[in-house]
C-alpha cells in the first residue's frame, strides 16, 4: 500500500522554565493511503502531540514528516491545503452563521464561489443543519457544532482528515451519525486519521491502531491482529495489557 | 509567498472582524459612549496647579518697577507646595511675532512683555498695558498663568494686561479632547486586538485558521487594517461629536490627524498582539493589559500637563508613545499647526510603532 503520511523518529521535547518534557519520543510510522487510522493511549502518552506535528500545527523538535511526499517543515503550506483538522475544540466562530463559518473557510482555502455555494448546501444538507445555516452558531448544541465543525474541515475538499477526538461529549445518535459521516468520507478516498480515547470506537471505525505510551509507539497493527497478538478479546484489554492499570494525569 | 493571494486572505480576515464586532451590539455603545463621558466628567470637573513652567520674559525697561514685578514673578512660590512656579528666561527687544512663534515651537508656556516706558509710568501713576501671550492649547497652565499674572497686577491699579487669544477663545475641553481621542484610540486597539486573539485562542478558532494555508502575516494584516479603520472612524466620530456638540476647537488637518492616529494605531495593534501572546488566557489579559495600558493614561498628560507633574513622572511619560501622541493630536487640533511641527512626535511614535509591532509578530507563534 502507498503511504501518504510517513513519520521518522519524530521527537517532540517541550521546555518550560522548570521542566524539560518529551512528549513524542523517536516514533516512527507510516500511514496508508485511504485507510481510517485511529491513535489511542492514556492521558499523556503524545498522541496529540504526534497528531498536531502530523498536521502541521507544531514543528518537531527532531525527525520528519512527509505528508503526501510534501517536507512538514518546509511545505507546511501545501500540506495545509490538503489536509482538513477536525480539533477537539468546536472552534466555530460563535457570532457568525452555520454559514458565514462555513464561507469563511472556503474563502481561506481559495474555493470558488459556485463550488462553495454548492458545497456548503451538499453539506449542510448531508448534516442536518440546512434549516439553521442561518442560526449564530453560539445558539447550538454541542452536537450541532461538532457536525459543523466537520464539514468546515472538508469544505476544501482535502485528501486527509485529521479528527482529534471526533465523538467525546456527544450522544449516542450524534456518534453515529458522527461515525457514519467518517465511513462516508473514506470511502470518498479520503484518509482518516483520528485520536480517540473509545476503545469501542477504533475498533469498529479503524482499519490500523497505532498504540502510545509515555511519548513511545508501543503497538501498530489492524484491531484483529492486535487483540490475537495479546490474545484479547477486546482493544480495550490489548491496550490495558500494553499501556498499563495506572491512571495518568 | 503570493503577495495578491496573501491580500486577499488579510481581506477575508478583516472583513470576518468586522461582522464580528458589529455583531456586538453591547460593545458598540462603550466604544463610542466612553469618551465622550470621559470628556464631559473630565473637562467640566478638572483644576490644577502648576510648578516650573518655562516663561519668557521680554523686558524692554530699565527701571525698579519692572525689576521689582519681575523678581516677584520669579520668587513666587503656591501655597501648597515648595517649588517656584515659573523657571524664567529674559530677553529684551523681541517682537510679538517671535515671541509667538517661540510659544508656537512649545519653548514656553508664556511671554510676559514689559514695555519700555513701564518704570517710569508706573512712578507717574500713568495707565500702562503688559502684553502676556500664553500657549492656551494647555488651558489648564495657560488659566492659571493669566490668573496670577492678572491677580499680582491688581494691586497696582494703572496696570492693565493685555492677553491676545493666539489660538483663538480655548477652552479646558479644547486641552482635553485631542489627549482623549489619543487615549481612546490606544485603549480601544489594545483591548480589542488582545481580546480578539486572546479569546480566539481559548475558543480554539486561532488554531483553526492557522491550520489553513493562510499565512500569520496575512492574519495580522488583516486584523490591523481592520483596526485602523475602526479607529479612524471611531476618531472621525469622537472629533465631529466633540466639535458639533461640546464646540471643542479643531483648527488643524483632518489628514494630519488621520497619519498620527494609523502611526499610533500600528504600533498599538503591536502592543496588543504582544500582550496577548503572553496571556494565558482571557483573565490574565485583562490584568496585563490594564499594567500597561492604565499608567498612560495618568502618566502622558491626557487631563493635566506634562509641566505640572513631578520630574519623575515626567521622564516615565517620555517612554511612552501616547505622550507623543497626545502632544501631536494637540499640536494639530488646538494649535493648528502642519507636519514640521508634529514631525518630533510622529518620528518617535514610527518607533514606537515599529518596536512593538515587532515584538508583537514575534510572538504571535503559530503554535497557538
């Protein structure tokens, strides 16, 4: 399988005034093109600091990324207009439109007009949102603005969603449909990447699960494989057995 | 970098500040409602007092009288405090013209001319004019000045002082409104800027847009000329509103105003962008913000002049860049005067702005 995304001995230290912490310690992993890939670990453990390196957000300290054969560091500009990040926070302007959001980053990633327009109507529909597209989004429920959320990171059309906990918070039915939307896009031919703390979630959606501990890749492999290799019988004990009971701040 | 595509992205990102702020509707009173009560308190409730105001004292008499009215202007000490009130110079042979233009220069606060004949028509209980010219773009030293001078010549009844009004009847209002509009515009772009970026980054939309191909230039650019016209409107309201309603003086250039104030606006963008970078969050910018905004308010002259405040105060307000700008704003709306005689103030606020807006993009980090 060719990978779009390959990361070499990434190593991610943060330096405050009192303490030196390595979040991403020398992981190194190749994602495939098309596949969902999902990254769990426990609080911590630098899945979020290997995804937002993954997506451009932050420079590695050492190591390299190669996003669709584009250098991280020195094409983090067109690896941005490929790619689309979900973030775990809403961050949805609240005093503009389900619209106006939606406009506004079209407008950033230089989508035409009438493609705009007839994008943001596909998604709004496909989102149940098309009634409140003129709503402030500071009036809508959680699951309202995850939805949004969602399609303001495809409006451009990108080649890789990056998803950073897609479905914490949520209700059963917004997780579905949540869910149901990922499969959608996959099968668009967009690569999924996404972290999650739901065992039941990256074993359902995931086709590989990358499993971190303390900053290290301890595990990559398809969930099948990974609960026959500790001979589990579910994600949740594989990653108990890899990571450990002890709980982490 | 794509210049035109940058351009255009600062476009996007102006245009989505200003459906924002307009969108509050709650923010739109105080950001125009706040100076004009500031004024209105400020202007009909202030008084002062004075100490060591540089004076010109043109003295074309040889005689006692002149020389004893002049040591008592010299050796006047207020009441309420241990420092003279006037540190004078004396010159003779000057004519009014000159002595104007060094008042128009900011040399002097005031020229007290004697004229020749005064001695000896003072002995002869003969009527005699002084001339005292001040610089009432500072009403509040320009008042207490011709009070004094009117209250030690009382005592000799064939005095009279003549005091031509050089830039026409001012007010306190007339010494206030251009500090405020200054204060105002430093305040309004330092709070909005900080808490534009401040809170985007705690709601998460700051990582959202620097995770698009937008550059951090383009997202700056945007979020200044965004505050450059809001301010400059905002200006153009405050200065209309003073003129029109409280019949402030505004005898300069409206365009003289509009490059001092996009100069100080720059670099006060800068300091907002600088001081939100460091905040935490929302909380911590507040009180940031308040450190270094609030001591310019009291510190730079906006309700009393430089001249009346202690010297170490006085060397604190020459750090700080609303100093100059309330000086130019000033010099321009009260005196009336061009860009020789603002171009001091507009040199150091151009460094100002520089400095802090370097300083601001610096660590304005892409890593929100």
């Amino acid at each position: 399988m060719e990978p779009i995304i390959e990361a070499r001995d990434l190593t991610k230290v943060f330096i405050s005034r009192r303490m030196k912490v390595t979040a991403v310690d020398h992981v190194s992993l190749e994602i495939y093109k098309g596949e969902i890939f999902g990254m769990i670990g426990p609080n911590g453990a630098g899945k979020s600091t290997t995804f937002a390196m993954m997506s451009t957000l932050i420079k590695p300290t050492s190591g390299s990324i190669r996003v669709s054969s584009f250098d991280a560091e020195k094409e983090a500009t067109k690896i941005r207009q490929i790619i689309g990040v979900v973030p775990q926070q809403y961050s949805l302007y609240s005093d503009l439109t389900a619209r106006e959001n939606l406009e506004l980053m079209g407008n950033l990633y230089d989508v035409t007009k009438k493609v705009m327009e007839e994008r943001i109507n596909y998604y709004l529909k496909l989102v149940n949102l098309e009634t409140h597209a003129d709503r402030f989004t500071g009036g809508f429920s959680g699951g309202m603005k995850q939805r949004l959320s969602v399609i303001s990171a495809v409006i451009h059309d990108p080649e890789i969603i990056f998803w950073d906990e897609p479905t914490t918070g949520l209700d059963p039915q917004t997780r579905q449909a949540i869910w149901k939307l990922a499969r959608k896009f996959n099968k668009e031919g967009k690569t999924l990447i996404f972290t999650t703390h739901y065992m039941e979630e990256a074993d359902k959606l995931c086709d590989r699960v990358a499993i971190m501990n303390d900053g290290r890749l301890v595990a990559l492999d398809t969930p099948e494989n990974l609960k026959k290799k500790s001979s589990s019988v579910s994600l949740e004990e594989v990653f108990i057995h890899l990571t450990g009971e002890e709980i982490r701040d | 970098m794509d210049i035109k595509s940058e351009l255009r992205k600062s476009w996007i990102i102006m245009m989505k500040e200003f459906k924002q702020i307009f969108r509050k509707k709650m923010l739109i009173i105080p950001l125009f409602m706040f100076p004009i009560i500031m004024i209105v308190f400020f202007g009909y409730g202030m008084g002062g007092s004075i100490k060591n105001v540089d004076i010109l004292i043109v003295n074309d008499d040889t005689g006692m009288a002149s020389s004893s009215l002049v040591q008592e202007i010299g050796s006047y000490i207020p009441k309420d405090s241990d420092i003279k009130m006037f540190s004078i110079t004396y010159t003779k042979d000057m004519a009014q013209s000159e002595a104007e233009r060094k008042i128009d220069a900011g040399l002097y606060k005031a020229v007290l001319i004697i004229p020749q004949d005064y001695s000896e028509r003072v002995a002869k209980n003969e009527s005699v004019t002084l001339t005292l010219l001040t610089d009432s773009s500072d009403t509040t030293s320009s008042g207490i000045i011709v009070n004094f001078m009117q209250q030690l010549l009382a005592k000799t009844r064939s005095i009279s002082l003549n005091v031509p009004e050089i830039y026409g009847n001012l007010k306190y209002l007339d010494f206030l409104t251009p500090a405020v509009i200054a204060l105002t515009i430093f305040f309004g772009t330092v709070q909005s800027t900080g808490y534009a970026i401040a809170g985007e980054r705690e709601d998460g939309t700051i990582v959202r847009i620097l995770m698009t191909p937008v550059s951090k230039w383009a997202v700056i650019l945007g979020k200044t000329i965004h505050q450059l016209i809001l301010q400059l409107i905002r200006a153009v309201i405050l200065i209309l509103g003073a003129t029109v309603i409280l019949g402030v003086t505004m005898n300069g250039s409206w365009l003289l105003v509009a490059l001092v104030l996009t100069i100080f606006t720059f670099g006060s963008v800068g300091l907002g962008i600088a001081i939100s970078a460091i905040s935490e969050d929302m909380t911590s910018f507040q009180q940031l913000s308040l450190f270094f905004t609030l001591p310019s308010m009291f510190a730079t002259g906006v309700f009393y002049p430089l001249s009346s405040v202690p010297d170490w105060m006085r060397w604190i307000a020459y750090t700080m860049p609303l100093t100059y700008a309330n000086d130019a704003m000033r010099i321009i709306m009260v005196k009336g005067q061009g860009l020789s005689f603002i171009a001091r103030d507009i040199f150091i606020l151009i460094i100002f702005g520089v400095l802090y807006f370097a300083i601001g993009v610096h660590l304005f980090r892409r890593e929100a």
